[in-house]
C-alpha cells in the first residue's frame, strides 16, 4: 500500500549514496515510500533521466550496483518501500543507446527494428542532428569520417559518432558513404516535418518505443521485473502513459507481471475520469488544479479577467483553437503527415471517401485533433459511449476551429475512429491519431497556451484550466479519488507557495492593490508581459535575501516569452527583444521589494493558502506526494529551477526543529519554514498512526454555521472565507478547518487570523476533538472557530 511519498530526483548530484543518508529522515516523517525519478542508464550529462540509453542497467552516474545495494538496504531498515519512476514510451535516439546504434548502423535489418516506432516504408531514418544544412555541413567539414576507439569507422559530426553500416567501411568519399548508410544526416529543422520515427512530444532526441510487441515489453522490463521479484522496487510510476499505443493493454500487461502498485502520469481534465486500468491512481495533477477550486475567488479573478482584457486577449477557447493549429501544422506537422497518409491509404477502398484529396485530409484531421476536449481516447477494435461522446465533441470543437472546404471529411474520420476493423493501416490510424492528440494538448495548452496568457497565472498549472470550476465541490469530489495528492512536481511551472500567493491575488481586495502596484513595475516590453512579470515577481520572490534571485528570474522571463513562441521564441530568437526582456526582468528584481510592498498583506495571505494547501494534501487523499526540499516555503519558478539541488540536512534539521517548536514560535517565526514542515508532518504522524483513516474513512464537506457578517451587518454575499472536511471511520476522526479567503481575516502579524473578524463563526462536531500543535479542543455541540485561528493558521483536530 502506498501511504506517503517523498519524490526525489536523481541525478545533479544526487545518487543512490545521497538518497541513501536521508532515507532515516524519511522514515522519522512518516513516509512508506521514497518516490525516485528513473534510475536506469540515461545520456550522459542527463538532468533527469527520462531519455534512457539502456533499460537493462542502473545508471553509472548514480553509483554502482554496490550503493544500489546500500540504498536498498537503508529503506528495508526503515520500512521505507521504493517507488520508481519507469519510461516505457520512449528512450534517447542516440548512439549511447546500444539499440538505437544497432539500428542506425543496420537499419531495417537490426535485431532491433521492431523495437523502435519507425516509418521502415520511408527511403532512409532520417537523423535531423546537424547543426546546419547537409550540404553546408559537408563542405564546411562538418562531416568526417574517423576511427571510433570501440566501434570502428563511423562518420563523426558535432556531438555525434554514427556507426557504418557493415560493407560500407572502404569507401573513402564522406558523401558517398554517409549515401550508402541507412540513415540520413539532416538540419535539426527537418525534425519538425521530415522525422521517420515516432518521437516524444516534439522532441528528435527521444524516440519512441513499441512495448505493444511482446518481445520489446520483455527486453524494456527485465531489469525492473528482477529489481520487483527482488523486492528492491515496491511501487512503480509509468511516465506518459498516454503516449502508449494501448494505455490499457499495456497496464493489464504490466500489472500481470509485476504484482505491485501502479500509478500513472495521466492529466485528467474537467469531469474526465481514469479509465478502468490496473491501477492505483494517478501521479496527482488533479489533485493540483483542485486547489485553484478552492482558493481561487471567483469575484476577484472575474475582475482580474475584465482588467486584463484592456491588455491582452482573454477568449480562452480561441485562444486554445490558435494554439493547437499553431502546433500541430507547425511543429507537430511530420505527424500530421503520416496520419494523412494513413488515411488516405484507407479511404483508397472506401468509395464514399477515396475522392478525399490529400489537403482535406490533412485539414480534417488536424481539425479533428484540435476539437479534442481531452488529452486522448483509448480505442483498439471499437469506440465506446464515452470515446465516441468525447469524438463528438472534438468534430463539433474541431468545425469551429478550422473553416474547411468540406466538412464531411470529419464524418469519415469519426466513422473509422469509431470502427477500424481488421484493417491494419485503419489500426495505425486510430494507433497513431491518439498518440497524437495527447502532445498537441500538452505543448499547445500548457507549453504554449500557458505562456501567452496571464490572467492569473496560478491556472496556468499543468493539469490546470483557466476557465476552472470552483468552489468545495470541486475539491472534494478530486479529493476521494484515490492516487497521489501532490501540489508540486518537477514539471510544475512554479512552486506550491509561489501558486498560493497566486490563489490569494485574487481576493478582491487583493485585486484592488494590485491593480495600482503592477503598472508601476518598470518594463521595457508590452504591458501584457508587464502584467505577466509582475505576478511571477510577486510569486517568486524570497522571503530573504537571495543573491541568485535576479539570475534565476531573467532565465524564468527568458523561458517564458520563448514558450510562447510570440515576439521569440527557442528556434527563431529575436535577439533585440530578449535584451528588453532581460533588461525589464533585471530592473524589476532590483526594485521588488519596494514596489511589491504594497502587496505585502497578500503575500502573508498566500502563506496562509499555502498552510492550508499543506495540511489538505496531507488529510485528504489517500496518498500525499511531497517534493524534494518543500517541507519549507517553496517558492521556485518554472524548472529548471524547481530542480535546484536541496540541501536535505538543512531539510532535516528544518523538521526536527519544527517538531520541538511550540505553536506561538511556529507563527511569530513564520518565515523560517517551521510552521510549514510542522503541518505537513503533523499530517503525516496522524496518517502513521491511523493508516485506516486515511485509506478506508469516508471524506465530507462540513457545514460552517454563522457566516462573518459584512459591513452594514448584511450576510456574506462571497463565499465564506473557511471551508470545513472530516474524515471519518468507525470512532477515528480527523478533522479539517482550512482558511480560503485568508486576506480580509489577517492579524496585525504573523499567519493568524484576527479572534474578533471570524467570532460568529463555528463548526458542529458531535465529539471532543483535540486540535494537533495548539491542544486546544473542540467541545461535542457547535464549537466556536475563532479561538482556534487566534492561535494557528490552521485546524487540525482528531479524535482521542
């Protein structure tokens, strides 16, 4: 069972000896599982792990199979199971892969063919790695051939050495071997329309891989399958999971095989609900865009939406259906392509749609794709009710964004989603169209979309929406589904408590200062970017002196107006606006702390959010997911700096203090992260000590009696400014009193919230209640609330 989880990444000076010195920490807070980023051999230099060289053995730059072994050992000790991120869809095209070299050396004839995602029809595999066009590469002497130490002649180019296809290695003339060879050398720039493989996302480094075949789903698990029939590996992670030609197939497979609990990376939006997979739940980034529903104010982003529409464009689903075009003819257009002849091939025997022609085709699949309300649906013989519900909208969606010549092309490409049949190529297509849909979502929204619009960037999350649901029932209803509760991720755009500062600007009153503070922040680029960097200056920054401060937000500025691919962007960079971009960004970390005073208040509010956003994730679902280093604040920007090396010591030693700490201490201190580290673990001891609770306990919203009148004594018109859960199982209760509209509630000082502003306020509890760190109680009948908040920011109340 999986209880708690602390994620680690690997890599950057982490390795199994490093995780092995905090497992005892690990073990004091409450955690079952230690959750790790890939461990298996990656490119060298890798920051991640996610572009695997070789599945069958453990990264050298980890450590040996000696300090696996350590590791191993350390968690056993503590009773700390290992949880392991795997990467089934994809692996690095590289020659450090012994299976791609194999196969860039002997193409279609490689042992290892099948093993990769493709286009064996194409004349060659193209490799889009050269830095200029082919034919200026060659006669700048890009291109040479020269004797690799371990695998012979091979033509070498910068960054790469490629092996010779057997029977070539005579020829002397580098253009005449590089023809005779397999492959292709090609600028990278071919990679977006002329790529023969299958990649992640848009990424030419990462090539996909085809675990469908039997044989391939052995030799990409053997060593995992060993490492859980070891009992070294106790849970395992499957990173995108929707890149899979059939998610569901392959999980029935895998959880066949390997007997332990799986979660799945899988966005879920909206309504949309896991499908019925072997599995205990996904990674968590509902459980994030759940927050937004509560904390978010609804009357405060309406005039957030009205201000920023002065400034910028604000119509969300054009700016959704702009994105997708944008990304799926443009950088997604060597997909398209294949999916268009696909079709085409089909339609050839079909005499209602063989008169199709090939630009039709193309629109109405690109149309199709842009319609989608979700990441992908999960055909493999035929559609059920709700992929064809979820295809109906995507050809009503998909009308709209694209003005076709002939729309009935979306009919035909409705009926062979709904029925592939036997026909292989009908298959590929339906195959190939949902590995598809996914990465145009996730570069076009939350890649692209999430970088041009900034009305209150606190939804602009992975897994987020920027037209969200709000209110507790949002919450609660994510909040009982089984899975991880995680408000941080090394793929999270900023930090949990940069996004709770976030969900506090929105307060109306919040809006209101902020509507004075950000056109004073000085800017040399559009009044829209002025709008976006402000909120990400007012997010990020430290609550003490930090000299990197200024680096680290030019180069979140710097990525931000490069994803959005609109003055900029990574591939065509506009030099003299970047400088403005850096000029603003530095003028604007120099002056931050006297021109965001005015914000201060709704700064100390987020830090209430951010408690309460702890405290939630801890209680509610079944399985809380904590970040590496985010025991104290974290207010980190988009990675890679949320991927700063921790200094898990001082971590340590943060929780240890904040456990010996009494509440008066916790609050005056605030900005020491104690108070932070004590909620969180408080959530966890009480998880330890009644696991039952929190894994069988019926989750309920709870009524707050006597709303806080308004001025003029008149009711509250806006939602009540705390919301209420409990858990409960037989007599085991927790619970939960979490303050959401903290502002307008605030003391003079530190996180409390004023006794006199929240006195009519009280909740109904039918036993005594202890509230954990403050020992106060809450008396069976309606017990009042404002003693509590008087105290601590937060209440956390169990049954004796």
């Amino acid at each position: 069972m999986i209880g708690a989880t602390y994620r680690l990444q690997f890599r950057a000076g982490v390795g199994f000896d490093e995780a092995c010195a905090i497992v005892p920490h690990l073990a004091r807070a409450g955690f079952s599982h230690l959750y790790a980023s890939p461990i298996f051999a990656a490119t060298a230099g890798s920051t991640h792990g996610y572009d695997v060289t070789d599945h069958q053995r453990l990264d050298p730059s980890l450590g040996d199979e000696a300090a696996f072994e350590r590791l191993v050992a350390a968690l056993r000790e503590h009773g700390v199971g290992l949880l392991l991120d795997i990467v089934p869809n994809h692996m690095a095209a590289s020659t450090e892969n012994p299976w791609w070299r194999d196969v860039v050396k002997h193409g279609a004839k490689s042992q290892y063919s099948d093993h990769f995602d493709i286009d064996w029809t194409a004349e060659k595999l193209i490799l889009p790695i050269l830095g200029k066009p082919y034919g200026r590469a060659l006669a700048d002497g890009d291109i040479v051939r020269r004797d690799h130490p371990e695998w012979g002649p091979v033509l070498s180019v910068p960054g790469h050495d490629l092996p010779l296809m057997p029977g070539t290695e005579t020829i002397a003339d580098v253009h005449e071997c590089h023809e005779a060879q397999p492959y292709r050398l090609a600028h990278w720039r071919l990679g977006r329309d002329g790529i023969s493989f299958r990649r992640f996302f848009e990424v030419t480094g990462l090539v996909g891989v085809r675990v469908e075949d039997e044989a391939v789903f052995d030799d990409v698990h053997a060593l995992i399958q060993r490492l859980v029939d070891e009992g070294k590996v106790t849970a395992v992670r499957v990173d995108h999971v929707d890149g899979l030609a059939d998610p569901a197939a392959y999980l029935d497979h895998l959880a066949a095989r390997l007997g332990v609990p799986i979660l799945v990376e899988k966005i879920l939006e909206g309504h949309e609900a896991l499908p019925s997979w072997p599995v205990v739940g996904t990674t968590g980034y509902e459980f994030m865009a759940a927050m937004a529903a509560l904390f978010v104010d609804g009357d405060g982003l309406a005039r957030l939406a009205s201000d920023y529409q002065a400034i910028g464009e604000d119509d969300i689903a054009l700016l959704t259906r702009r994105a997708k075009r944008e990304i799926i003819n443009r950088n997604l257009s060597g997909e398209l392509r294949r999916l268009a002849s696909l079709a085409r091939t089909v339609f050839a025997d079909d005499l209602d749609a063989r008169d199709f022609g090939p630009v039709t085709v193309r629109e109405g699949i690109a149309a199709l794709a842009e319609g989608m309300p979700v990441y992908r649906t999960y055909v493999t013989a035929e559609a059920g009710p709700g992929d064809r519900e979820t295809l109906a909208i995507a050809r009503r969606d998909g009308a709209l964004a694209e003005k076709l010549e002939d729309s009935s092309i979306l009919d035909a490409l409705i009926a062979l989603l709904h029925d592939p049949g036997e026909d292989p190529y009908a298959r590929e297509f339906v195959s190939r169209f949902q590995q598809l849909t996914g990465p145009l979502m996730a570069k076009a929204v939350e890649d692209t979309l999430f970088f041009r619009h900034h009305r209150l960037l606190a939804l602009n999350e992975v897994g987020g929406d920027l037209a969200p649901e709000l209110g507790p029932e949002r919450f609660l209803r994510v909040a009982q589904v089984d899975g991880l509760a995680a408000t941080q991720t090394h793929d999270t755009k900023r930090g949990e408590d940069a996004r709770a500062r976030l969900y506090a600007l929105s307060d109306p009153v919040a809006v209101s200062l902020w509507e004075d503070v950000w056109p004073q922040l000085p800017c040399e680029v559009s009044l829209r970017w002025r709008w976006a960097f402000g909120q990400m200056l007012f997010a990020s920054a430290p609550l003490t002196a930090d000299p990197a401060f200024p680096d680290r937000f030019r180069e979140a500025a710097l990525k931000t107006v490069r994803e959005a691919m609109e003055d900029t962007s990574w591939t065509r960079t506009d030099a003299d606006f970047e400088a403005r971009v850096i000029a603003t960004a530095d003028a604007m970390t120099e002056v931050h702390a006297e021109r965001l005073m005015p914000l201060s208040e709704v700064a100390r509010s987020g830090a209430v959010i951010g408690l309460a956003q702890a405290l939630l994730k801890t209680t509610t679902r079944p399985a809380p997911d904590i970040y590496q280093g985010t025991f104290g604040w974290d207010f980190s920007m988009v990675d890679p700096d949320n991927r700063r090396p921790v200094d898990f010591a001082a971590e340590a030693r943060l929780c240890e203090a904040a456990l010996a700490a009494d509440a008066q201490s916790l609050v005056t201190d605030w900005t020491d992260g104690r108070i932070k580290a004590r909620i969180l673990l408080e959530g966890l001891a009480e998880r330890r000590e009644k696991p039952d609770l929190f894994t069988r306990g019926r989750l309920e919203s709870v009524p707050i009696l006597g709303f806080a009148p308004g001025e003029g004594g008149e009711d509250w018109a806006s939602p009540v400014p705390v919301y209420a859960f409990t858990r409960t199982l037989g007599e085991d209760v927790a619970l939960v009193v979490v303050p959401v509209r903290p502002l307008q509630f605030l003391g003079s000082g530190g996180l409390i919230l004023r006794e006199e502003s929240l006195d009519s306020l009280a909740i109904a509890v039918d036993r005594l209640l202890v509230a954990r760190v403050t020992g106060l109680t809450l008396a069976p009948g309606e017990s009042p609330l404002a003693p509590h908040f008087s105290r601590f920011p937060v209440l956390f109340a169990t049954s004796w």
